[in-house]
C-alpha cells in the first residue's frame, strides 16, 4: 500500500467584493484571500503497483474519448458523522475529475503512473463545516495534489488549477497554498511562481494573483450553524452596500507589510479589509453582530470581520498578545456552542509549516 498525507489549510478573506449577477448566474468578485494555519489533514492511499499492466497497455494507445478506462473505485473516511462518504464530498468529485484527466495522457512517460483499481481517502476534520473557511475546497485540493503526487503524474500547476477550478471557486486557491506549504508536494510545483499562501481573486474566484502577506496571529469564532453561500450571493443583490474595499490600495499595504510590519500600515490595512457580504449575512443573523462588537472591544484585537459568506469572524490579535490573555479570550467566546480557534497567517517562507504548531 502506498500512502500520502496532505494538509489542508483553511483560509480567511482579507477582502471581498462583489459585483452584480451575470448572465450565467455567478457574481463576480475582486477578494484577497488567505491562508490559515488551522487545516484538516488528507491521507491517500492506493494499493502499489495493482493493476499496473492494464494501466500501461492502455496507455500504450492515444486516448482519442472511444475507449472507456474504468475509474478507480474510491472509498472515503471521515472523523465526523455528517461529513458525507459519497459523489456529495467534494474529494471524490475531485478524484473522478483527476482521474478524467489522466485518460487523456497520449502515454505513460514514468512507470510510477498506473491506475490503481481502487482509492481510499481519509479525512480528518479540523477546520469547521459550512464556515467560510474553505475547508471543502481544501480537502479537494489535497486530494488533486496527493493523487498527481502519489501516482507520479506530475500534472502542471496549470492543469491541477484548471481541474481545481471546475470543482469550486475556492479551490484553485487551495492548490496554490497547499503547493507553498506542503512537503508532500513535487518541488517542481512548491518552486512554482503561482504557489503562495495568498491571493487576489477576480472573476468568479478563480483568476489568481500571488500576493505577499506579513504573518499575524488571529482567533476564529464559529458560531452554531451554517449559512448558505448561495443564499448569501441571491441576497446581497438587495442590499445597501456602503462601502467597498479598494483591493489595488489594499494590495500594495499588504505588499509593504511584509518587507517593514510598521503600525501606521496596518491601520491603512484595515481601512480596506472590508466584506461586503456581511451586509447580508450579518443583519440575517443577528448575534455575528454581537460576536464582530465583542472582539473588537477587547484590548486584545485589532481588527475583527467576517471571512467568507460567513458565518465565522475572525480577529487579527494584538502583537502583544501573549498565552494568557490568548486563554482568556478563547475561553471568553467559548460559549452557547461556538467553535473558537487560535491559529496563524503565515508569510509562505517556510515550507510544511503545518509541522510547526498543532492547531
């Protein structure tokens, strides 16, 4: 058996902006995400070298779509009860559309790529469901960069952001963080210009620029329930939006950030970290309110908005913020069912950093 294990960031949206709804239905956007330190951890396994003869002779022959190759059987395991098991998780769409791709290699260049009779994916579940955090997205993103790993397809950054993007708009984001921060992943692909653990997103989310990022800590309030982005996208429509991030503006701060960190950058940061999708989400749900006002009343924050279409706010802490004060806080928000973590944004020059803290 041959095994891998990926992990699977969460990210945070340092902006979010959207504009009216196309034609095809999807609204476009001009955001800069991020990613967490907090993730999920993806295990693949695949049986070794099965089925590795009929896996060569058929890609002896150019695939031209009229000759079927099965898919692998995938099995998925999951920590929590709810996660789904089935072709509803996004990681076995994801597989099946990876595997879709390699039908169509003209032929086998490595005798490490075989198409293993069966696939089974583990999840470990740290970042919460339905939060705004991306954790699906990145669970696919694994599992692109795991099988294209394991099975030795080396598939481009641009083919798996091409895959990845037909899955979901956050997961193209997903490949490139994880290619930054991962050390099960091809260092042809961690030495890619597109690998970083930030972004500017425009389109529907999938047209990515890396960006730099200074580090930070921040603690994540995940209230009892879930929002539905595509309820939060039909709703914003009808919103009053007062003010918009400028994401050129906010570009450039972040980029000085990480060269000097000086305190009068951060405060122009924060002018234009603005989600416009709390418009919505917020007044629909009355106590994100109550959450984003407390946090930023402590003297241990700086800064406190929503990520994503909700319903988690986070909090960018204090430089000095030290453990007790970090206790105190988490324990101070750990009430009526929230789900609180203390995490990390990292600046992406240090490769695996999911070994350095255990969230």
């Amino acid at each position: 058996m041959k095994s891998i294990t990926l992990a699977s960031y969460g990210k945070i949206n340092l902006s979010l902006n959207v504009g009216n709804v196309m034609d095809n239905g999807y609204h476009p956007v001009d955001m800069i995400m991020c990613q967490t330190l907090l993730h999920d951890l993806v295990k693949i396994d695949v049986p070794e070298r099965e089925n590795t003869l009929a896996w060569e002779e058929q890609s002896k022959r150019k695939y031209d779509g009229s000759e079927d190759m099965e898919c692998p059987e995938i099995e998925i395991i999951a920590n929590l009860p709810y996660i789904p098991i089935d072709e509803n998780n996004i990681c076995h769409r994801a597989a099946t559309e990876f595997f879709r791709e390699v039908r169509h290699m003209s032929k086998l260049t490595n005798d490490r790529k075989h198409l293993p009779s069966k696939v089974t994916i583990t999840l470990e579940k740290r970042v919460p469901v339905g939060a705004g955090l991306g954790g699906g997205s990145g669970n696919a993103a694994a599992v692109l960069h795991g099988l294209n790993a394991i099975l030795g397809v080396r598939f481009s950054m641009e083919k798996l952001l091409e895959i990845g993007s037909t899955l979901g708009a956050d997961v193209p984001f997903a490949v490139m963080n994880q290619a930054k921060s991962c050390k099960s992943v091809p260092s042809y692909l961690r030495q890619h210009p597109m690998a970083s653990v930030c972004a500017r997103a425009g389109g529907i989310g999938t047209e990515l620029t890396p960006l730099k990022i200074p580090p930070f800590k921040l603690i994540l309030v995940k209230p009892p329930f879930s929002v539905s982005t595509a309820e939060v996208y039909r709703g914003i429509d009808s919103c009053e939006i007062p003010k918009r991030p400028d994401n050129d503006s906010l570009t450039g701060t972040l980029g000085a950030l990480a060269e000097c960190g000086e305190e009068r950058l951060w405060k122009a940061a924060y002018a234009n970290m603005i989600n416009v999708l709390e418009n919505y989400t917020i007044p629909a749900h009355p106590v994100l309110r109550k959450i984003k006002d407390r946090l930023k009343e402590s003297t241990s924050v700086d800064f406190a908005m929503m990520s994503g279409s909700g319903p988690t706010i986070f909090a960018i802490l204090s430089e000095e913020t030290k453990g007790r004060e970090i206790y105190d806080l988490k324990r101070k928000f750990s009430v009526k069912g929230n789900m609180v973590y203390v995490t990390e944004v990292l600046d992406g020059r240090d490769l695996g950093i999911a070994r350095r803290m255990k969230r």
